[in-house]
C-alpha cells in the first residue's frame, strides 16, 4: 500500500492500533528531551486536553441552523466504515462510501453548486435561491460539511428582508462562486434579471458585505447573457472574470483586490446554451469547464458539462478533437453526461480537491423519479410553477491523457461509491488542540480558523507519527509582520534528512529543499509580486515514488500561485514526520498528510457494435422512391446515385404541430444500434435532419445535424449535432407532452455520422437511448442517454425538416447487434 501513515485517525476519528504498513515512530530515532537540532526542531511536547471554545460556539450555532430543512429526496448520502485490519500483513481495506446526492440528508435541492475548504477545517457549499424545504425560497442558501458527504444547512447569504437595496423587483439570485482572496471569501452571484453581485466575508457563512454589481445587465462587452460568473486567480496574481449564458462565455481581468472587472472582455467559448464557466489549471494547462444544452426542464433537461484546453486564462480554448470553442459547432470534451440511470441535466459544476489529492466534480442532476416541485412561493410574494429540483452531486474527476472526465466516462453515480478522503491518517486542524505533535509552537484561534499554530524565531512542530510511500501533505501557512519563510516538512528524519517547501518572503518564491546527508538539492518556483504573505495560502505536496510535485493556492480550488515539480535526489527520505517550520514569526493550520490518491487512467470502454442486421438496413441503391420503408405525411424523398436525398420542408414534429414527414421501419427486438452517413448543407435556423426512433408522433427521440441560431449572433448560426425526445411530462395529470430542452453531442461537420444505440431498460419500463457521432465515421464521440417511458415499440425513422431551403443526402442506414453498452 502506498502513502502508508502512522497511528492515525481514521475518517471517523477512531484510532486504530495498527494500520497496514504504518511505521510507529521507534524510540530510538527520538532524540534527548529538551534538546533542538540544526531546523530548529525541540522535543518537548504538548498535551492539551480542553476543546476550544469557539469551536463549541460556531459548531453550535451551525447545528442550531440545520434543525430548519427537512429532506424528503429518496437517496441519501450514507456511510459505511470497514474495519481496520488488524494483522502484520499489508491489506487493503474498504474505506467509507457515500450515494448521490449528497445535499440529500439536509435539503430538497441545490442547484448550481460551488463549494470551498474553510481555514477551520469544514467544507462550505453555496447554491443558487431554491426552495430547499420544498415550499419557499431560500437566497444562496449554504451548507457545511465535514467530509463532502454529510451536509447541514447552514443559513442564507440573504434573506428575503435583508438583501442589498440595488437589487431589481422580482430578481432571484442564481449560480454563486467561492473563493478566497488576500485572506476574505469573495462570493460573486448572478441575478435573474442580469448582472453579477459580490459580497464579502472574514468567514465562510458571513456576514457578507455588499460590493454592488460587477458585470451590468446591459452592455457588459459580452454579447450574452450575464450571469454563471465564477472566478479564478491565475499563476502571476492577476484575477480573472468568467461570466456567460446563452450562448457565449467571455473573460476578463480583475483589479487585484478581486472587486471590479478592469481589463478588457475577450469571448472565449461559444455554443448553444452555452454557459456555466469554471476554470482550473493543470500542468500549465489552462481547462475550462462549462454546461451545455437544456438546463432545468425536469426529465426533459439535457445538460452536460464539456470541456476545452488553452495554454493562457482567455483561451484560445480547444477540445480533445481540436474544435475551438468559438467554433460555430457543437463540442466534444464531455466530462459528464445523463447515463439512462435516474440522473437528468447533470451539470453547472465546480471542482474540489481532497486530502488524498483526488479532484472532484462538484454538480447538480435532477432525479427522474421525482424531477420537479409543486408550485413555489419567491421571496418576492410571486409563484413559480414546475420548478426543477436539482440536489447537490458529487462524483469523482479523473484525468485520462490530459482530459478531465468523470468516472473515466461512466457518467453520475447512483448506488454507494468510494468516499472522498476528508480525514488526515497523520495531522490535524488544531481545533482541539495539538495532541499528536511535538515542538513550542503555541496554540492561538480566530473566528475563521477556529484552532491553528503560531510560531516564532527558527523552530518547527513535528508529528508524532511518520508517513511513508506515496503521500500528499499540505499545509496553511502564513507570515507574520517579521517573517522570513514558512516551510512544510513533506518528510523529515531529522536536520540532515528531511524534504521541505518554503513560502520565502527574502526570494519571493516557493523553494523546495531536499536535504540528504549534508547535500541540498534545490528548486523553487517564483511566488507573485503581489502575493500577500500575511494572509492564509494552502501548500500542498504530492510524493510519488520519486517524483515529488509542490504547490501553492489560495483556496486548493485549482488555481496554483506557483508550482514546483521535483525529481528527489538518491537517498532521499522515504519516511519520517510531517510538520511546519519557520524562520521568524508564522503560523500554520490544517497541517496534515493522507495516502496520495491512486490514478484512473484508462477510460471505460465504449459501446461496441456487432453484426451488421440486412433486414432492418437500407444502402438506398436504386432509384425512385426507397422501398421497405412506412411513408407518414408523404416524404419527398429521392433514391439516386446511391443515396437518400431529401429536401428539409417547413414542417415541424413538436408537440400539436406534427406536419413533418418520417421514414420508418421496423426495428429489431432487443438492444440494437443504428446509424446512418448524412451530409447536410443546412444554412439557415432550426433546418434539420437526422434519426429518429418513434413510438408515436407524440412520443419519440431523435438525433440530428440541426441549424440553430447563435443568441445575440448577429445571424450566425451554429451547425449542432443536437440529440432530443418528447414525450409526457411526469406528474401532470393528464400527462403533457414535452419536447426537449435539447442535449449536444459533439461537433457537425458537412457530412457527419449519426448513431443512436437503444436499451429497453426493463425494470422501469423506459426506451434507454445513447447517441453517439463522427466526423470521419472511425472516431466517435459517445455522448449522453435520454430515457422514455415506454407504451410501446419503436421504429427505426429518418427526418428531414423545420425550415425549407436545403437537402439532406442519406448515404446509407445500418442497424448492428450490440456486443457491449
């Protein structure tokens, strides 16, 4: 086992006696008491058995204000401890789980998530105005946690009589971001009507001081509309500005008081229902996530979160494929995707790290099986009707070959899952005092960080318990007024043994040392002319077998400030404590070491196609009409040089206008796959063609190349390759049909490949339908799954329509066996 810990809490602040491969800290290597060696390092120790105070009050208070929401959603997040093994021998054992969503045990919904690690140790999520009690609004409600699985209510930013008087009649704040700058939370809001707010705060749940609007309604520089802002802080120090929805993103610098927009406004990414920016860097790779498709429709929404990569914060952003995101297409780069197993719209993300270095995707998804309230009263007096419920979901984010994606692609989780690690096996926050760590750094509190560690001269504070292997440890630092350096012992065996970073104020750079018998290898990374020394920044280690990787952030929010990557010289440490050290006065807080998260790094496998079926194919040879087909509404289409011509028609297949025409034939019975060669030289909005499966005129899902207008475009037009169903809507009474807030797959070329692969989904009665495209008919993008109920079969279909004007050339129609979904 790697990054094996000595004698340490388990996630449930258990001690066990023994877990696999720790090393206990042998009596010999202790040196005499009283004594310091060459890094300042005393022996002497420090029991404290009394809790701090203020802990007992704030925690107090927060379990206070959780007594307020019930939760009624079906899933829950659980926990299930395995025992520690107990024997000599190297074992693995199963840690904690959890099952989405998350927010269940505390809210009914929590839509557009962002969430933070506090300086006192606790996780902090956000969420856009929802009724989380089922019934009436909350304005950014808040929750915490103590391991990103349990979550208490923890109040609003507003409430309905206390919230800035600038706001617009009627506005409902939506999509808040959290961040932490220069030593305060800086949470930035969209409002409903337009525009983007911010509010500060010394402390994670406030109370939050109004700084007014930072992007306008109207006339922002950014052709679109303005909310779903989140922002990020780059290597240099300067911060940045995302905001967009509908259809374009855009960015732009902010002052360095992270307060206003200063720079100019470049659009880097655009797309249809385009929004929900997240930026995070990564081997000086610049990723920004975002949302796409329908975002809040019920069983009907299609969100899905993609991605595209830059080598600077304003792009030119790319997708794995090589599509610009101001590519007038649909993208590829899906991160995640509905999968046909209960989760709708999964999307409007953020990322969050835990102690064992593995990323998170922090979203919402709307449970099919209850997707929508009742009617909902606003903290304006007015009411909302079919409002989405949207609870808060993690899962974990891989990173296979440069790219973000979730569960190596199987898409949102149900059912237990392994647990993020939110618990040190070696270290502490200091909220309970130092038990477990040796040295004469003091003990001292404030209301943000609850418990930390204050140092002063040249001294350090070490662990009692030593790491080993493969191993993240981290640390919050900060300078005092005459500070020099604050440092974090990765490994330390002793003054001439140890692996160090330093925050050092004298070189204005983070500075790693390794020390081995004498010799010092160094490294550092410059730190930004304008880095504040004094205010809180966590350090963060990463040891793999040689390789060690050291950053510095903010807010652990993928925004490193520098980052030195190090190959560790021969004889370096293996094992030994973890700790903090200085050379003048510093303090240290959340210091802590885990077992360094174990890599996914193949993705799951996609489906696979097996013997072509000549019954239910067509290569449209011949001429005339095609034959072996059912004709609805007398299609105009033509056999002729091998091909299927059609000419798309000003006739539509939504909901009480069904005058389009449809080819149809009959399909297999089980699991099957279709596909067809389409080139389409659409120009003008909403001309369409593609595949369609259909029960009905009424009930049906359908994948095509499709002309859609770009928002706020100036008559561009986007060429999507756009995947939809309709069908009824859940819980109404009579049932109403609804066609889809539509789902994108990845990018339409002139001549494009189509697939769509069914699953009759026999436990809940539902058509499972994955669709999946190409632009070269050998590499294909498989993309999400839209599920129907089902009242009967379907038919294998073609279409080609909406607006007059072009034609669509059907080269073929092939329907396979599947071997594997």
């Amino acid at each position: 086992m790697s990054g094996i810990l000595t004698k340490a809490s388990d996630q449930h602040g258990h001690l066990p006696d023994k877990l696999p491969g720790i090393l206990p800290h042998p009596p010999e290597a202790a040196e005499a008491p009283g004594t310091r060696d060459s890094d300042g390092v005393s022996t002497e120790k420090f029991h404290l058995s009394t809790v701090l105070a203020v802990r007992q009050l704030v925690i107090g208070a927060l379990l206070l204000a959780s007594s307020v929401v019930p939760a009624t959603l079906p899933a829950q997040a659980s926990t299930a401890q395995a025992s520690t093994a107990q024997s000599s021998t190297v074992q693995a054992a199963s840690g904690p789980t959890y099952a989405n969503p998350v927010s269940g045990g505390a809210v009914q919904t929590f839509p557009d998530p962002t969430m933070i690690r506090g300086k006192d140790g606790l996780w902090y999520a956000y969420g856009t105005t929802n009724p989380i009690d089922g019934k009436n609004e909350h304005i950014l409600p808040m929750l915490t946690s103590p391991d990103m699985v349990h979550w208490t209510y923890a109040g609003d930013v507003y409430t309905g009589d206390d919230h800035p008087s600038w706001w617009p009649n009627g506005t409902r704040p939506w999509a808040p971001d959290i961040r932490y700058v220069d030593g305060t939370y800086h949470l930035t809001y969209a409002l409903s009507t337009g525009g983007v707010g911010l509010a500060t705060s010394p402390h994670p749940t406030g109370p939050w001081t109004d700084h007014g609007m930072i992007v306008r309604a109207g006339g922002s520089g950014c052709p679109t509309g303005n909310i779903d802002q989140a922002m990020y802080t780059d290597v240099n120090g300067d911060n940045y500005l995302y905001w967009g929805s509908y259809d374009t993103i855009c960015g732009a610098k902010m002052n360095a008081e992270a307060t206003e927009v200063t720079g100019p406004v470049t659009q880097i990414a655009r797309g249809r229902r385009m929004e929900g920016g997240f930026v995070v860097r990564r081997d000086d790779k610049y990723y920004l996530f975002f949302s796409d498709a329908g975002c809040c429709d019920g069983a009907f929404s299609g969100y899905t979160v993609k991605v595209g990569r830059s080598d600077g914060p304003l792009g030119p952003f790319t997708t794995p494929t090589g599509v610009d995101l101001m590519d007038l297409t649909s993208k590829d780069g899906i991160v995640l995707a509905a999968n046909g197993n209960g989760w709708a719209g999964p999307g409007h993300n953020a990322v969050q790290t835990d102690l064992s270095g593995q990323d998170w995707l922090v979203y919402h998804a709307i449970p099919s099986s209850a997707p929508e309230f009742g009617p909902v009263t606003t903290t304006w007096g007015t009411t909302i009707g079919n409002l989405s419920r949207r609870p808060l979901m993690i899962d974990r984010l891989d990173w296979i070959d440069g790219w973000p994606v979730v569960r190596a692609g199987a898409g949102p989780s149900t059912g237990e899952q392994p647990a993020p690690v939110t618990t040190w096996t070696v270290g502490g926050t200091f909220n309970e005092g130092k038990d477990g760590w040796t040295g004469p750094w003091k003990l001292a509190s404030d209301p943000d960080s609850l418990g930390y560690l204050s140092g002063k001269g040249v001294t350090s504070e070490l662990s009692d318990d030593r790491v080993q292997g493969d191993v993240r440890v981290e640390a919050d630092l900060r300078l005092g007024a005459d500070g020099d350096a604050a440092g974090l012992f990765v490994t330390r065996e002793n003054g001439a043994r140890n692996i160090t970073a330093w925050l050092d104020r004298e070189q204005g750079a983070l500075v790693v040392t390794a020390k081995v018998n004498g010799k010092t290898t160094t490294a550092s990374s410059p730190l930004p002319a304008s880095f504040d020394y004094g205010s809180w920044h966590n350090v963060a280690a990463e040891r793999r077998g040689n390789a060690l990787v050291v950053s510095v952030s903010a807010d652990r929010l993928g925004d490193p400030l520098a980052t030195v990557s190090m190959t560790l010289p021969d004889g370096a440490p293996t094992s030994g404590a973890i700790g903090v050290t200085t050379r003048g006065a510093a303090d240290a807080d959340n210091v802590g070491a885990a077992p360094l998260y174990q890599p996914v790094t193949e993705r799951v496998p996609d489906p696979v196609l097996g013997t072509r079926l000549p019954a239910y194919s067509d290569e449209f040879d011949g001429t005339g009409s095609p034959t072996g087909w059912t004709k609805v509404r007398n299609p105009s289409a033509t056999l002729s040089n091998g091909s299927l011509v059609w000419p798309t028609q000003n006739a539509e297949l939504y909901l009480g206008n069904n005058s389009a025409s449809i080819l149809l034939r009959d399909a297999p019975q089980g699991d099957f796959a279709v596909e067809t060669k389409l080139t389409f030289n659409g120009t003008k909005g909403n001309q369409q063609a593609g595949l369609l499966l259909y029960e009905n005129d009424d009930r049906w899902l359908k994948l095509t190349h499709s002309i859609l207008p770009l928002n706020q475009g100036n008559g561009a037009v986007l060429h999507q390759t756009e995947f939809g169903k309709e069908g009824p809507r859940p819980g109404t009474t009579p049932p109403t049909a609804v066609a889809n807030a539509p789902m994108f797959g990845g990018p339409a070329a002139e001549t494009t490949w189509l697939r769509l692969l069914y699953h009759y989904d026999q436990e809940n009665g539902e058509h499972d339908v994955r669709m999946a495209s190409s632009t070269d008919g050998t590499h294909w993008i498989w993309g999400g799954t839209w599920s129907l109920p089902r009242t009967g079969p379907v038919k294998i279909g073609l279409v080609s329509m909406n607006t007059a004007g072009a034609t669509a050339t059907f080269d073929y129609l092939r329907t396979y066996e599947v071997t594997s979904r």
